[in-house]
C-alpha cells in the first residue's frame, strides 16, 4: 500500500481511504486517541508514523538479530 503514494494529492487521499479500511489501522487510531498527549492527531499523521515505524523494522531486526549475537559471545 505504501508504494502506492506518488506524492499527488489524490494518491495521498486514495492511500488514507485504504489504510482507513483495514480493522488494525482502526485500532491504533482508537489506541493513540486514548492518549492525552495525542488525542487530536489526525488519521494521516498517524498513517505517516506507522508507514516510517515499518520502514525502520527491517534495521531494527537486524540490530536485534547483531544484539542477540554479542549476547551469545560473551557466554
């Protein structure tokens, strides 16, 4: 979905429609809204922090996969 977005305004609008429909993204609208702190985010903000979040998930399992193995070296 994300490589979708080509930056046009109506790309950006299509993208929210189509996040706005999947059941997790509803959920994590209801979660961040239940938080004081960022309780007035709007629906694209919110899609533009799970799109960077995911982005960065492949170096953060690499930087876990890397931690893990120093672990097990210093045993």
């Amino acid at each position: 979905m994300a490589e979708q977005e080509h930056g046009s305004s109506s790309s950006k609008k299509t993208n929210l429609l189509v996040y706005k429909n999947l059941t997790l993204f509803q959920i994590i609208i209801k979660a961040v809204r239940l938080n004081a702190r960022t309780s007035g985010a709007t629906d694209l903000g919110i899609i533009n922090c799970i799109k960077l979040w995911l982005a960065q998930s492949k170096n953060r399992l690499k930087n876990k996969r890397l931690s893990m193995n120093n672990e097990e070296e210093k045993h």
